[in-house]
C-alpha cells in the first residue's frame, strides 16, 4: 500500500467538520475507513469525533453512520451487525458490508469498557476503533482510566501536594487481547502504514477486532498545532505506546526502536508533564521510565512466547 | 371474529406468544424478574427455529436498549422486554430510541423500584418513564398482554407514529398467572402486522444517513416538537388500529374501558390487573343498587383527556387508584385525571388513593371499602393509603 494509492480511495469522512487545529483524529478515521473495500456502517460514542463530525444539519460522514450515546457504540453496532445478519438470513439484503465503531478513550476505556466487553464476548464481527487522546479532551481535559501516570489534567491536577495523576492507566489493549478474539492491536496516528494495515486485517477477518491507537490532543496535552504527529512518534520511540498485534493470540511487535530513547524526550513536548521536570520531582520520571521499561520486556516475553 | 385457539398461558408466555407470531428480526434482552419468563419462552422459539429472529443476549438493560436502536435504525423490525431496575437502567437510552423515531416494542412487567429491593409488582417503572416520549399501553389480564402485542407493533411503526411503545402488565399477578388465552392463527396475525418497512435505515448503503447528530440550540427544540406532533397523531391511530384488530378478535381497542360508568356515582379509576378486581366489585355492588363503576385506563401515553372528562364529568366523586407515586407531588394517575377534569364544566369530587407498592396485595374488600367510602362522600385533598399500616 502506496500513500498515493491512499489518497485515491473514495471519501467516506469530507472535510468541513469542526476537529480542532492540528488535531490527529481525522487521519486516523479516514485511514481506517479507507482500509475495508466493502461498504461500512459507523457507529460512534459520544465524544471529540462525534461532536465535530455531525453538527446538525451537516455531516461528514458520507457513509450511514450512527450515534446513540457515550457508553454504548459497541452495543450500538451488535444491534446493526445483528440485524444485517438478519436480513441477510431472509435474503432481504444482498450486499456485503463491514461494521465499524468509534469511541475516545473515555468511552472506551471506563464508561463503554461494559458494552464493548459484551460485545467482544458475544462475538459480533465488527471492528471497534479506539482513539486515545489519554482524557475527556472533548470535555476539557479531565482524567480517564487511560490518562497516563502524572499527567496535569483538570480533575486530577498538578499542585503543592499532587503532581497530577497518581496511578498508572489500565491497559486497554490487553483487557481486548482477555477476550480471546481473533485480532487486537495497537496502533499510532504517526505510523500511517501500520495503522492502515491493521485496520484491513481487522476487517477480512471473521468476529471482534479491537484497534486502539494514540491520538495526541494539541489543544490539551498543551502542544504546538503542527505537533501532533511528531509527539505520536515520540511516544512510539520512547516505548512509551509500543506498536504491536495479537493475531489469534499470538503477539507481534510491529516496530522496535533501535535505541533506547529516555521518555524525557516524549514528555517534554507536552505542557500536561511539565511539573515533572521540577528537580523535586525526578523520581517521578524514573517511575515512569521503569514502568515503560518492564511493559517493554514483558511485551518481548510474550512476542518470544509466540 | 375468527377460530382461536385457546391455551392455558401466563401474562409473559401470552407476550411471548405475540412476538413468535410477529416474528421480529431482532431481539436484544437481558433477564430481570418478573419479566424473565417472556424472553425465556422467546428464546426457546429461537432455539426451536420457530421464528427467524436472531436474538442479542446482552450483558445488561442498558447493552439491551442500546443493541434496539442500533438495530431498530438499521432498519429491522425489534423487540424487547424488562422491569423495574432494568428499565432504570435503560433510561438514558430510552430518550435516544424515542428522539431518533425508533418503533422498538418492549413488554414490561411492573415491578417496584429499589431501595428496598422487591421484586413485586407496582408501576413506579413504567410511570418513572413516562415522560420520554414512549408510547404506554397497560394490560388488565394476558389476553390484554398479548392483542395490545399486536396493536403496539403497528402502531409503532405507522409512518406518521414512529414511536416505540411499551406493552405493560402486572409483574408476577398477570406475568407468572395462568390464565386461558385465545390466540388467533397465524397467518391472520401476520397479515394483520404486516411486514415493516422503514424510509431511512442504516443498512441501505445507497441512501448514508446520520442517526443521532449533535442539535444545539437552532434545532433541538423543532425536534423536540416534532416528537410531540407524532404523539398527538398516535391518539387517532391508536384507535384506526385498534378498530382493524377489532375485526380479528371482536373485542375493542378504546383509550380505556368504562365500566358500569354511564349513570354511576362513583367511578374508579385504576389501570392493569386491580382493574379486574374493581369490576367484580362493581358488579356485586350495583346488584345492591349502588351506582358504581370503573373506569380503566388502556392508554396513559399519549393520554386521552378530553375523552377520559367526557366519562367522568357526569359522576359525583371520582377515585383515583395509583399504583405509584410522585413523592411531594400528586400521583401520575390522579394527576392526568385532575388535569383532565379542569377544562369540563361539571368538576367531580376527586379523591388520590395509592395502593400495591412493592406489591402489596389488594382485595376485593379494600375496593369495596373505598366505594363504599367515596358514596358518603368522604373526599379530601390528601392522599390516602389502602393496605397500608399507619
């Protein structure tokens, strides 16, 4: 896959929603949705995606698309994937089509983490999509189970006695990997390719896959508007979010940095870690890089475990 | 009227049997008692390959709710069923089926809401959910349970409707009784419910809509009101479908029963099972003259209040029974009807009786008492308990 040949696939999210300057989210709807050569059905939590793309009487989405609340987009796409199977038992519908949901981190992660379990279990044979700007950004910055260890955010804020969030985030692509379902992986906006080839695995093959890719939040993290990107390949070189898949149970790590770079660098180009940087909070960076550092070796355990 | 056979059914088995005759293509449920035994007996058709349905066993009420839109939006044909703590739970979603326009059609089985937890029958659910836009429709007996079945579907899913409904009964008192029900064949069913046939639907790829935009403050509002609008239209055709459901079955579909009610004193008014009760105790007590009747209710959403007055004007006290209650507030019940009331010229004597909660039983002899009570003309502006200690 050539990214010119990317470029010819056919529009199914149009320009002219209202996604923050510099925001990453688009690239990675669009790259997702170019990756099925069927027709996708949508379905989407509430949340940045879905508040930006279909303000009334606009949408982006040319393609049939759904929104029923914040907890629920799993749920949401079992009811269509469902009916489609339906009517494709009567023979009321010929055509082929694939089953998409999108939901943040917030409805993903906590909120939605209920239904998308059911909906893994259950074996729909739909592809979920997280994008993970690691907060409630769409409602201005406040903590998630996915916020990342002593991130600044408005509900769990650095100050005299705190330094921002005290606990490490819940891993949500091993939560995925739980359910025994054919295809989970992580993927980021900074790496185009992989991401595009991830999302086609996940729609060719049979019941759940779960995608859930970094999706840095300029506004909020407190980075510059052309950052995104470079801050998405920070976090991948730094080991911070490993690009990895676990295909029918077997682990694959999809990029491996080839030296090791501190996390320093990735969390000095964000606003939301720089009380980190206060001599009086070092320990908390060493924290963090062991954290990275064990998850790393542990991904490369299960990666040689096959 | 045609040939129906007659089986020995519960208030769920007769929900039940309505949905393997309408044969929907989607049914997303999760158990709760007292409604358990409907989407257990469905699920045993589903087995059986007695009905096409392909059924969601969701992971709660909430999963059930969201799974119907989804696959009410995509176009198919969708039922469900739930009570008490299960339809709370649903509550945020059942704002969403209603505001996108979706026909789903769920059966409750009152059941008490919590805390204390009890699994018995009142209405505090369905009455808690009565602003969101569902249609109600409340079922004295299982026959009721399964005709209203095939009356909700149509409904439903009448173009100028749109709007999904809620079939309730009596949890345990209609849901787990056995009574024998009359059930018209099949293909007479089938015909009458037809096939839906939805105009925007997410499964046809050729025609993309957005189900469920972002409307702030310059449209929300119109929206709103066009949901009122499909509200209204529903009274007509409750009764245009009803008339059609008639001819199959040979009894009738108004807003309500009134019984007894044309030259009565006093007259009753109370929806779902306690309004079978209410009638024989109206029968005993016009055999010894008195003028009494009930007055039940079929109909709660859209309400009929202009008909309702129209019954009630003419009687000297009205008592109204609510198997719930609005705490700090007049009960749903009595309330519509003293709104129903204000706009007629004769104004009855209005008494709120609550009665039932968390299943509490009601006997013959408590409707007889409160009768007897509302012939002397014993009427206050408090709300008054029957069965209850003090």
């Amino acid at each position: 896959m050539m990214l010119k040949e990317f470029a010819k696939k056919p529009r199914r999210f149009v320009p002219g929603h209202r996604s923050c300057a510099g925001c990453p989210m688009p690239v990675i709807v669009r790259t997702v949705l170019a990756a099925a050569d069927d027709p996708v059905v949508v379905a989407n939590a509430t949340g940045c995606l879905e508040v930006t793309s279909t303000i009334y009487p606009f949408s982006s989405w040319n393609i049939p698309w759904i929104h029923n609340a914040f907890e629920n987009a799993a749920a949401t796409i079992s009811g269509v994937e469902t009916a489609y199977r339906s009517w494709k038992k009567k023979g009321k519908i010929k055509e082929n089509i694939k089953f998409l949901a999108f939901g943040g981190d917030g409805g993903t992660y906590d909120i939605g983490l209920q239904s998308l379990s059911g909906a893994l279990e259950r074996g729909h044979d739909f592809v979920y999509v997280c994008y993970d700007n690691e907060g409630y950004m769409n409602t201005g910055n406040q903590r998630s189970g996915a916020t990342p260890f002593g991130a600044h955010t408005t509900t769990a804020p650095a100050g005299k006695v705190h330094k921002g969030k005290e606990e490490f985030p819940k891993n949500l692509t091993e939560i995925a990997v739980a359910h025994n379902i054919p295809y989970v992986a992580q993927a980021s906006v900074s790496n185009i390719i992989d991401l595009y080839n991830k999302a086609k695995k996940a729609f060719e093959i049979k019941g759940p896959a779960v995608l859930v890719v970094f999706s840095p939040c300029t506004a909020l993290w407190k980075i510059r508007t052309d950052m995104a990107i470079e801050v998405a390949k920070l976090a991948v070189e730094t080991r911070f979010w490993p690009l990895y898949e676990v295909e029918n149970g077997k682990y694959k790590i999809n990029y491996k940095p080839s030296k090791h770079v501190p996390v320093e660098e990735f969390l000095k180009t964000q606003g939301r870690f720089k009380h980190l940087f206060k001599p009086e909070n070092k320990h908390l960076i060493e924290k963090i890089q062991k954290h990275i550092d064990e998850g790393w070796e542990r991904l490369l355990k299960k990666e040689s475990e096959g | 009227m045609n040939e129906k056979k007659i089986l020995p059914l519960t208030g769920a088995y007769a929900a039940a049997e309505a949905m393997r005759q309408i044969n929907p293509d989607v049914v997303a449920a999760y158990p709760i008692t007292p409604q358990t035994p409907i989407v257990e007996r469905f699920a045993q058709f589903v087995a059986d390959g007695i009905v096409d349905t392909e059924m969601i066993r969701v992971e709660s009420e909430h999963s059930a709710m969201s799974a119907c839109v989804g696959a009410s939006a995509a176009g198919a044909r969708v039922m469900t069923a739930t009570s008490s703590a299960g339809l709370a739970l649903m509550w945020e979603v059942l704002g969403v089926a209603s505001g996108l326009r979706l026909p789903i059609v769920m059966n409750i089985a009152n059941r008490a809401l919590s805390a204390p937890i009890n699994i018995h029958c009142d209405h505090s659910d369905s009455m808690g959910a009565r602003d969101l836009s569902w249609i109600q429709i409340y079922s004295e007996n299982a026959q009721e349970v399964y005709e209203h079945n095939l009356l909700a579907i149509r409904l439903a899913e009448h173009k100028d409707v749109l709007l999904p409904v809620m079939v309730c009964q009596d949890g345990f008192i209609t849901s787990h009784g056995v009574e024998n029900v009359g059930i018209f064949p099949d293909d007479i069913v089938r015909n009458f419910v037809g096939e839906y046939e939805p105009e925007k639907f997410l499964l046809n790829i050729n025609d993309p809509v957005t189900f469920g935009p972002l409307e702030l403050t310059d449209y929300y509002f119109e929206t709103k009101r066009q949901q009122e609008e499909a509200m209204d239209k529903a009274r007509k055709i409750f009764l245009e479908i009803g008339k059609e459901l008639s001819r199959i079955t040979g009894r009738e579909y108004g807003y309500f029963e009134a019984y007894e009610t044309k030259d009565a004193d006093v007259i009753i008014v109370v929806m779902n099972s306690t309004a079978g009760t209410a009638k024989v105790v109206v029968d005993r007590m016009r055999a010894d003259g008195k003028k009494v009747g009930v007055l039940k209710i079929r109909l709660f959403r859209p309400f009929p209040y202009e008909e309702i007055a129209d019954v009630l004007k003419n009687a000297k006290v009205i008592g109204v029974l609510d198997r719930s209650m609005s705490f700090g507030a007049n009960a749903p019940i009595y309330s519509e009807i003293k709104n129903s009331l204000y706009d007629s010229e004769r104004k009855p004597k209005l008494q709120s009786y609550i009665f039932g909660l968390g299943g509490r039983e009601i006997y013959e002899r408590d409707i007889e008492k409160v009768f007897e009570e509302l012939l002397e003309g014993k009427v206050s502006n408090k709300k008054k308990y029957v069965g209850l200690r003090e």
